[in-house]
C-alpha cells in the first residue's frame, strides 16, 4: 500500500469520506428491470466492485423523467417513491464493504430514441443527438421548469435511498449537454445564445438539487471539457461555462466527447493511459475543486502519477472495473501481475449496450455479475482435462477446470500460447489486446494441477496416455482464402508482394523500420482486421486502398470503433471502395469489379484480410475414438466458427457445463 500512498488516502468531501481514490465511473448495463426497477443481479455486479474495495461507486445514469428522460432499453428510474426501496437495497449492500455509493441522475433530452419512448424526444432545439438520429422537439418553458423540479425530486430520493452523493450528468449529448453546446442549441431565448444563457439550464438543476439535498450532501457535476467537434466547445470554452456551474458543486467529474466523438468518451483503443488528466488538472487549477479524471487507466502507477502531480484527486476506472472488479485490491496486496485488464475492445460494454441493447458482458471476464463465485464448486473425483489449442478460449477453459480441481493438460502446436489475440496485438495501435492472453498466461502459471504443453501437437495416442475424462477442443481458426484466381499462387510467396493477414503479423517488425512514405498499400477485406492493417499503413503514410464487398466497411464493429475508423479513414484520405469484389490476383495488382465494371489496383503491398475460418483438423478422429470410449468431447471458440474473442472465453468459462454433464461436480 506505501507503494501508492496517493492511490490509498482518504479524501473528505463534506460528509463523505472515501477510503482511497478509486472510483467506478457511471456506465450503463442494460440491467435493471423492464420497470426500471433494480434487481438481485444488478445489485451483484456493482457489489463485487464494492468487495474489491472500490472506493466510490457511481451508479449509471438513472431517469428523473419517464418517458421522456429515459435513454436505455432497460434503464434503471427514480422519477416516483416506488423505486426508493430497491436502491435502498443497493446502497445497503454497497455500504457493508466500506464503498461510498453516488448515483447520477439525468435526462437524456434529444438521445431518447422514439421507439423505446413511444414519443419524439426533446431537447434545447430541434438538432438531433448525433448524426442520423432522431430529430427532438425545443422544450418550452414551462417543460424546461417542471424538468428542473424533477431533478430537485429525484435528488431527495437520492439522498433518502442512502447514497453518499448525487452526481448531475451535463456532458455527452444528454439534456444539460444539449443546452451547454453551441452544436444543439439553437434558442434566441433566455436559455440560448450566450454563456449565460446555455448555463442557465444546468444553474437551475445544480441549485434545485441543492435545496432538495442541504448544504452537506456533496453533489458532483459530470461534464464533457472537450468536445472534440468542430463548432462544439473546447476546453477553454468549458472553463468558462464552468463560472456559471461552479457554485454548489462539490466534485468535478472531468469527462469528454459528444455521440458523434464517441471514441474520445469511451475511449478507442489506442488512446494512452490516463490521456485526459490535462482536462481535469486545468479544472483543478481554475477552480481549485476535487475533480476525477478517467480515460484508459489500467496501470496503477499511471494512477498514481496523476494523483502525485496535483492533476486529478480521483480516478475513474470504468471498463477497467468491468474487466476487473478486484483492481484496488489486488493492487492494495501486491497483485498488480493478476490484474485482468481491459483491452478496449468496447466489443461486450458498449457495443451490447449501446449498438445492440443488449445487457452488458465483457469480453475477458466472462461472469461479470457472479465473478468467481464458479471457483467454491470442486470435481468430487479425479478428472483428467485435456485441451487442444492454447489461445485465449483453451486458456479459459484450461483454467477453469484447474481452479475446479481437474488435472488439466493443455496441448499447443507452436511455442507459445495466446492465439490470435497476441498476434493482434502486434499492432501498435491494439497492444491492449496483448493484456489478455499475458493475464491469462500468469493465472495459469498459479495452477500446480495445470500443465502446458507447447510445440506439441496433439493426436490420439498422446491424449490417450493421459486418461482423459473430457477433451476441449480450441484449435481456432486460419484465413480464409477464397478459390479466386491467382491467390494461391500468389499469397505468401517468398519475396511476393501479396499476404494474408498472418504475413503482416510475421513482418510487423520489418514494416515498422521501413520508410512507407507514398508506398501504394491495398487492403481486401473491409473488417475488422482489414481495417487493423489499413490503419497501421496509413499511420506510416502510405497511400493505402480498402476493397469490400459490402456496401459498407466494419458491418460488425461495436459502436465505439466505428466512430474511431470513420474518423480514421478521413484523417488519413483513405482510398474506399465498397461494394466492390476482388476478381484476380497477381503478383504487384488486384483485380477488382465495382459497378459491373473491372478494375485493377495496382500496389507495393497487397494483403488479403477476407476473415478467418474454424480450423478443425483431427476433431473429427478424436471424436470417433474417444466417443466410443464414452469420453465427452467438446469444441469452443474459432473451432467451432470464426467469432470474436468474447465468445471463445465465454465457451471456454461454459467447461463447466461439461463438467456437470459427465457428473464429476
């Protein structure tokens, strides 16, 4: 703990004292109930933060206004008494680990969407929220003053349900946000136009939730310092709005980003840790205020740092609480090296979230409501486990069973473990990625019954010596490669110009010590990991081309990379041709058809990014033969089809599904 005694000091906050600087930013979940009630399972997840010794836990958003305030598809409310008793569970449960409980209430204004809301949405004006969304109608006056009393009512039942603090959400393209930005509001009243007339709005909630709360309930205000929109507010212009906000806020919560920056909100991947604690120390500095920064942070000497040179009082890790419920106290008792850190992938949070509506999961922890709640189970006999492909789904599969208590006996053909996500990593830009199989690597190292077995290939005799009572096959997937003409012969020749997405991972080191200036770089496969390598190109300025069949790029990407490659593509003035298919392969072009019309790109570098396929050789031999012995055999991850890095871990954690099948728990 002196290791990082700024991590580990206390902080008083009129009657709130926090036990360290750790906070759970609010992040929504898709959790609470169709009501907006809250339940057993909501109240698990943000408990096990609070076992891990999470300092202040800040509830997602809650609706002061139903319908109209309402922005998720399950989103939890307190607009009415009757959701006082729930909440209360909450805190009760939060409170017995010593965390502090903040809830952050807000009206999500234009960022309602009609379909969930049975109504149009409304805002400062008539601009909607983000680009393509729906467009709100301005609130009148008398709206705008009943809205304010709203925020007074929910804040009292804020501070009756037994949370410690109540925090004001005015940044990120809600409500508040929609009449601080010189983007969305468009009024010629007494609530548009100058500072002080777009402050007006946010000034009326901040002093009707003090008089609901008294003089010593700290209130903390979230807003975004930068915008990152041309025409929108800088943080020089936020330093200013602040003027205006800055009575009877306790705590400054330093955030960014509007819908269309979303990337800068729930930051993109290449974003360096704690990249935003400028902000926060600039509001620090002004208005000499405790004020949380967030953005990225995993490490906690990074943490730390901000704390020690005066740019932030709290830290806000929020993925990374997701990732990892136990981050304070595994770092509190020395295990920084177990930290199962997130990835920002933004693939289980925000894109079930926010692109699918789904409830929240994570891509490395795969029961983010139980945690390890599965390790109390134990196998009531010897069981012998054999897995077959050490990536990140044999890893968890492994690993579970070890924890289980089977003799667990993992089989790798290359000499290393960690898959395809350590090959992804080897893009600067996803080093994150590389989090993942080192955590997983480390844990297994903790596993006396685990033993790995790398250049070794797997075959019948070898699993048989080791009397197996279950097989998990996690054997992956390879490229898949079309029967197009030329591309086998061209494709990771010796001294070729033509890849597959491997032939990038195997050179990555020689392309980074090239000069790529002007090198023409063509890209088939609009993907994700197509657009990984146009990105990596482009970065090096290199005249890079992107072909894709569909007529758009990154179908599948969460909403988060989306924003990111969009931004991407246009930094750059990248070449795009969608709904265009490749043809031909030759040695130095392409040949391509868009629009019935046959094209050929010519290139220093072609590479070949058409996906990945399941990788199954041998499955179907060792199913026979260990079938008919009645050993249960099953296949996860990529083997089974080309997904995700979520779904692997997902099947691998589900060994003990297997487990419970055989009757050995």
């Amino acid at each position: 703990m002196t290791k990082y005694k700024n991590i580990f000091s206390s902080l008083k906050v009129k009657n709130m004292i926090l036990k360290n600087r750790i906070v759970m930013p609010p992040m929504g979940t898709n959790y609470a109930a169709e009501d907006g009630e809250i339940n057993e399972e909501h109240i698990k997840y943000y408990e096990q933060r609070a076992k891990g010794e999470t300092g202040l836990i800040i509830i997602e958003n809650v609706a002061v206004d139903f319908p109209l305030g309402s922005n998720g598809t399950t989103q939890l409310r307190i607009d009415q008494d009757s959701y006082m008793p729930g909440l209360y569970k909450l805190t009760e449960r939060l409170h017995r680990y010593g965390a502090n409980a903040a809830v952050q209430i807000n009206h999500s204004g234009a960022s309602a969407v009609p379909s969930r809301i049975g109504c149009q949405p409304v805002s400062s004006s008539n601009i909607p929220s983000k680009t393509g969304g729906a467009v709100p109608r301005p609130l009148e006056k008398d709206e705008i003053l009943d809205i304010v009393q709203k925020y007074g009512d929910a804040a009292k039942r804020v501070q009756i349900a037994g949370f410690d603090a109540v925090e004001i959400h005015a940044g990120h393209s809600y409500l508040i946000s929609q009449f601080l930005s010189p983007l969305y509001n468009k009024r010629t009243d007494e609530f548009g136009g100058s500072v002080e007339n777009r402050t007006r709005f946010g000034r009326m909630v901040i002093d009707s939730v003090r008089k609901a709360v008294g003089p010593k309930f700290p209130i903390l205000l979230r807003f975004s310092a930068d915008e990152f929109l041309e025409g929108g507010n800088t943080l020089e212009d936020t330093l200013k709005i602040l003027e205006y906000l800055n009575d009877e806020a306790d705590i400054f919560d330093v955030s960014a980003a509007l819908n269309d920056s979303i990337q800068y909100q729930i930051d993109k991947a290449d974003l360096k840790d704690g990249w935003r604690s400028y902000m926060s120390k600039a509001v620090r500095d002004k208005f000499h205020k405790p004020t949380i920064t967030v953005g990225n942070i995993r490490d906690p000497k990074v943490a730390e740092k901000i704390l020690a040179d005066g740019e932030a009082d709290l830290i806000a890790i929020g993925r990374g609480l997701i990732a990892e419920p136990k981050w304070v106290s595994k770092v509190k008792n020395g295990q920084e090296d177990m930290l199962r850190k997130c990835i920002s992938c933004n693939v289980g949070c925000a894109g079930h979230r926010i692109g699918l509506n789904k409830p929240i999961r994570c891509t490395v922890n795969p029961d983010i409501i139980y945690e390890d709640t599965y390790k109390k189970r134990k196998v009531t006999k010897q069981t012998n486990v054999v897995v077959i492909g050490g990536g990140t789904a044999g890893l968890e599969a492994a690993c579970t069973a070890a924890e289980l208590g089977c003799s667990t006996f993992l089989f790798e053909k290359k000499s290393y473990v960690g898959g395809l996500a350590r090959e992804i990593s080897k893009f600067p830009a996803k080093y994150r990625i590389g989090y993942f199989p080192s955590y997983l690597i480390k844990r297994a190292e903790n596993l006396n019954n685990l033993t790995i077995f790398t250049n070794t290939k797997a075959d019948i005799k070898k699993i048989e010596n080791l009397n197996p009572d279950l097989i998990v096959n996690a054997t992956g997937s390879k490229p898949l490669l079309p029967p197009i003409k030329g591309l086998e012969e061209n494709i990771g020749k010796e001294g070729g110009k033509v890849d597959s997405i491997f032939g990038v991972f195997s050179k990555i080191s020689e392309f980074e010590k090239m000069d790529l200036t002007g090198k023409k770089v063509v890209v088939i496969g609009g993907g994700a990991v197509g657009l990984d390598v146009i990105e990596f190109f482009s970065e090096r300025k290199a005249k890079t081309s992107i072909v894709e069949m569909l007529p758009m790029l990154g179908k599948d990407l969460d909403v988060v990379s989306k924003s990111a490659v969009k931004e991407m593509l246009k930094k750059y003035d990248v070449d795009v041709n969608t709904s265009t298919a490749l043809v031909e392969v030759n040695e130095d072009n392409f040949k391509v058809k868009k629009d019935e019309k046959e094209v050929t790109m010519n290139f220093d570098y072609g590479f070949v990014c058409l996906g990945m396929r399941s990788q199954i050789e041998g499955l179907k031999e060792i199913q026979e033969y260990f079938g008919e012995k009645n050993v249960e055999v099953v296949n996860i991850g990529d083997s089974v089809r080309a997904r995700k890095i979520i779904d692997g871990v997902r099947e691998g954690r589900d060994v003990i599904l297997a487990l419970e099948k055989i009757g050995v728990l």
